[in-house]
C-alpha cells in the first residue's frame, strides 16, 4: 500500500490505515459515487484521478473541481460524517485507484489523530478555493475564457498536451451545451490556439 503521497508521519495512523483500507481500481469514466448515494467509506486517491460533478434537476452536469494523488473528497467526507446522503457525483477520469476507508474508522481517527484533522481541514480549505472559483467563472467570465482556462487544467493536470477528451465531455463539464464548446474550439482552431482531432484535442 502507497502511502507516500499522503502527509502522514505518525507511525500508528499509517499502520491503522494500511490495516483497514481497502484497495479498488476504477476504469476511466466509471462512476465512483452517485448522488444521493450514501457513503460507507472515504476515498483516498493512490493513482489516478477523479472528477467531482454536481447535476442540476434537467440532468445537466457540471465539474466542481478535480481529486488527483494523495486527496481525499471532502464532500463524501462531510456527508459519511453527517450520515448525510452525497450532494455530487465522482467519477474517474481515468484509470484509478483509491484506498477505501470506512466512515466509521474516519471519524475514530478524528479523536485520535491530529494529522489527521489537519489534513481534511486543510482539503476543506482548497475545495472551498476551488469552488469560488467556479462561482467567480459563472458569474464574471465568458465561455471562451472559460474553455480556454479549462483545456490548461486538464493539461497540466494530466502533463498531457494532448487530450482525449470529447465536445460533449467538455460541455458536461462546463455546464453548457455541444454546440457552444464546438463553435468555441473551432474559433480557437482558427486561431492556432488547438488542433482539433477526432476525440482529441491538441493544444498548441
């Protein structure tokens, strides 16, 4: 088990992790966590990553934020915590693997652990950051900015130029509709900024 991405220093917590975690793999696209779903465990990322979604009541999607290596989701946290049902939808963006915590063990560690606590409350903190900065997207930004801010993230995130990623993915994410994102990127095409391929999209 690989704990080294995590920052965990005590000695015990890392045992009491590695004695009751439990290790799955996830294929990209599958979905980790539905909404309304309640959670049994907490997930922390080994390998891989995880796009956190919210659906609106018309079934349209849209990306709060990414998990990579060595995060947690607070959201499935604070709802395991609260015996609360999920408020968002996980889904692996690509091939995954999570240790598996299960929520009682969680809130044990709380009591016992200091590192613990200051590593969900500093998670906390970067998701709040995280969703501000959607909200500021919604309210002050246009769509082509927003794409364009969008197709760097997955980029560096992945440390991919090259992306495999679909029009309608990317609406999803943005919470808009093909149409828009194919007439934004074909724009962005003309002016050098991508090369657009089937599935893929380069960017320059």
């Amino acid at each position: 088990m690989t704990l080294e991405l995590f920052p965990f220093h005590q000695v015990d917590f890392k045992n009491a992790i590695e004695a009751r975690a439990i290790r799955k793999e996830f294929a990209a696209g599958e979905v980790i966590l539905r909404e309304q779903m309640h959670v049994q465990a907490i997930p922390l990322i080994e390998k891989g990553l995880l796009g956190v979604y919210r659906t609106e009541e018309s079934g349209k999607e849209m990306l709060l934020y990414y998990i990579r290596p060595g995060e947690s989701c607070i959201m499935s946290f604070l709802a395991g915590m609260h015996q609360d049902t999920s408020k968002i939808q996980a889904i692996a963006e690509e091939e995954t693997t999570l240790l598996l915590l299960p929520i009682q063990d969680v809130s044990n560690w709380i009591k016992l652990y200091p590192e613990w606590i200051d590593y969900i409350f500093k998670l906390y903190h970067q998701r709040f950051e995280e969703l501000l900065n959607v909200v500021n997207a919604l309210a002050f930004q246009k769509m082509d900015d927003r794409l364009a801010q969008h197709l760097k993230k997955k980029a560096d995130i992945t440390g991919q130029r090259e992306l495999m990623v679909t029009h309608q993915q990317l609406a999803d994410e943005l919470g808009t509709t093909r149409e828009v994102i194919s007439r934004i990127l074909k724009q962005m095409e003309k002016n050098g900024l991508v090369t657009l391929l089937r599935n893929k999209i380069i960017l320059m």
